[in-house]
C-alpha cells in the first residue's frame, strides 16, 4: 500500500516520529508502517533550536541516513519549507522526492528571533499553491501534509480558524491537514467531518485513545517529538542515578524493565 493510500483506511495511521538511524530501524521492527521526522527530536539531537535551526544540507544529509537504515515510507517534517520563495521550496522538495522520500509536512507559521507567529492565511495558501503547481509541472508526488498552528499558538476562534485554514489548504492542494495541539473531541470530530482532507492529530497529554480517535475521523497520528523528550528525560535519571549511586545498577536495572 502507498502511502497516500495509508491515509484513507478506516483504522488511521500510526507514524512513529524519528530522529536517527537506530529509531527509524526500531520503528521499522516494531511493525510501524510508516515513519516521519520530528524537527523538534533533531534539533535537540543537534544542539540546534527547533523552527530551522537545523540548515538544510544538515536535514539532507540525515534522510540520506534513514533511508538506508529503514525502507518505510518516509515523511519529512520540512517546517516552513527552508526557502524564502516557493521556487526554493520545490527545489529543497523535489532533491527530497529523488531520494525516495513519501511525503513532507509544512507549516503556516514561521520562528523569527526565537518566537512563533502565525502566517496570514492567504499568504500560506498562496505559497502552497505554488509549491503544488511547481511540484506537478515537475511530475514528482509528494504528500503534501500541510500543519496549521492555531491550537499551539492559542488563536482565536481557534476550532472555526483550523476549519477555514484546512479547506482554503484543500482548494491550494494539501493532501493532509495536520492539527497539532487538538486534543478535544469536539474539535477534532468537526474538524474531521468540515475540511476534505485526511485529518493528522499529534501525541498530547488530553489526546483520546487510538480508537477513539479512529470513531472521530482522524486518519493519521504523530508522535511529534515526545518519544524523544521522554527518552531524554530517563537518560538524564540514569546518569544522574551513575554519579550519585557510584555504581552502574541504574544502567542495568533500568535494562531489566
């Protein structure tokens, strides 16, 4: 099954997020049937800041890495696109799609002096339709899942905002709407039922469960970068467990479990 076609099963598709070689293996073993980048997980992997701290050539170079270790398909998470015109868009898009990517996620905001901001709809829609036209005349497909940022930045208005953005998206050529930061199922069960897009929902504290969000009409989840942040939060407590116990029980006791 492509990965287009993952989008439109009753059941919805679980992406693992990854940031390295021996996660996208792991996802892979784990039966996954997909896997997407997290930029937040590579960015801290990096010591960079999340919102294209990390440069492109850098972004390439690790794909190139994924791909080999892992023959899922593969979503980039391209933030905001890393160019400053929609033609510098295609061209980092299309050098993605002949390395055997599946799919991109991009944004309609933007982090400028280490601050998140909202693009004006319009703007987003009009560069998306750029990109989708750039994209066709070079006969390359990509899944265009296409993130709106109204929940994670507390907009007003915010569930009628995400189902204006996510149709005007639709008319611009987005193959997936993605919502992070829903966590309500009435949000969510409107969302899915207003916008004609595959809905993509991203890993919350309040978030339901799987089948919940499957009765809801939720077509694709994200772990975003939680796995990671959890798994540097237990690598923190072991080492510090190491320095103060002046043994190495922590390693193996925490191996046990």
């Amino acid at each position: 099954m492509n990965f287009t076609a993952l989008h439109h099963q009753a059941e919805p598709l679980l992406m693992a997020n990854v940031w390295d070689a021996d996660s996208a293996r792991l996802a892979e073993q784990a039966g996954y049937a997909a896997i997407g980048t997290s930029s937040a997980a590579i960015a801290a992997m990096l010591g960079c800041e999340d919102g294209e701290g990390v440069g492109f050539d850098q972004l390439r170079q690790l794909i190139v890495r994924l791909r080999a270790a892992s023959r899922l398909p593969l979503s980039v998470d391209m933030e905001a696109g890393y160019g400053d015109s929609p033609a510098r868009i295609v061209a980092n898009l299309l050098d993605l799609a002949a390395l055997g990517v599946a799919g991109v996620n991009l944004e309609d905001s933007v982090v400028r002096q280490g601050q998140r901001r909202l693009l004006p709809a319009e703007d987003f829609a009009a560069t998306l339709a750029a990109v989708r036209a750039g994209m066709t005349q070079a006969g390359a497909a990509l899944f265009l899942n296409i993130r709106t940022d109204v929940f994670l930045l507390g907009a007003p208005d915010v569930r009628a905002q995400a189902i204006a953005r996510g149709r005007l998206y639709a008319e611009r050529g987005a193959d997936g709407l993605f919502v992070p930061g829903v966590v309500q199922e009435e949000d969510i069960r409107a969302i899915a039922e207003a916008v004609p897009l595959p809905l993509n929902v991203m890993c919350m504290p309040a978030l339901p469960d799987f089948a919940a969000l499957a009765r809801l009409g939720v077509k694709r989840i994200s772990m975003g970068n939680a796995v990671h942040e959890q798994l540097q939060r237990n690598l923190r407590n072991m080492l510090q467990n190491i320095r103060t116990q002046q043994s190495f029980q922590a390693v193996f006791t925490h191996a046990d479990h």
